[in-house]
C-alpha cells in the first residue's frame, strides 16, 4: 500500500465531511418528504452517502495503522 500524504489525508477529510453532511441531510429530506417515490429517493441517496462514508473512514483507518500513524 502506497503512503498517504498529509495533504492527501486532508482532502480525504474534506470528502468525508461533505458526505456526511449530504447523507445527513437526504436523510432529514427522506423524513420531510410525503411522496413515497421522493422519500425512497432521499433515502436510497442518503443510504450511498452514508455507504461512501464508511468506505473511505475505513481506508483512512487502515492507511493511519499500516504507516504507525507517521503520514508523508
């Protein structure tokens, strides 16, 4: 596994960040929402960005414990 820069690590963050605010708020859409089409919609979008969230905190996990916590 190739290092990861600090800099690198950081714009993960960013990623991180955006999707959970995004899976937070298909989230609060999905509750507001009457139409079931719609509220299946937000639901599904919020379920990928809360998928994508996972993914990359588990990546970022992984890389922080296979460089001892050192970045480059």
């Amino acid at each position: 596994m190739q290092h990861v820069s600090t800099k690198e690590l950081n714009y993960i963050k960013d990623v991180l960040s955006w999707d959970l605010l995004a899976a937070k708020k298909c989230f609060q859409y999905a509750n507001q929402e009457t139409d079931p089409a719609y509220k299946q919609l937000f639901s599904d979008t919020a379920n990928v960005h809360q998928q994508n969230y996972q993914t990359l905190l588990q990546y970022v996990d992984r890389i922080t414990k296979t460089q001892g916590g050192q970045l480059h």
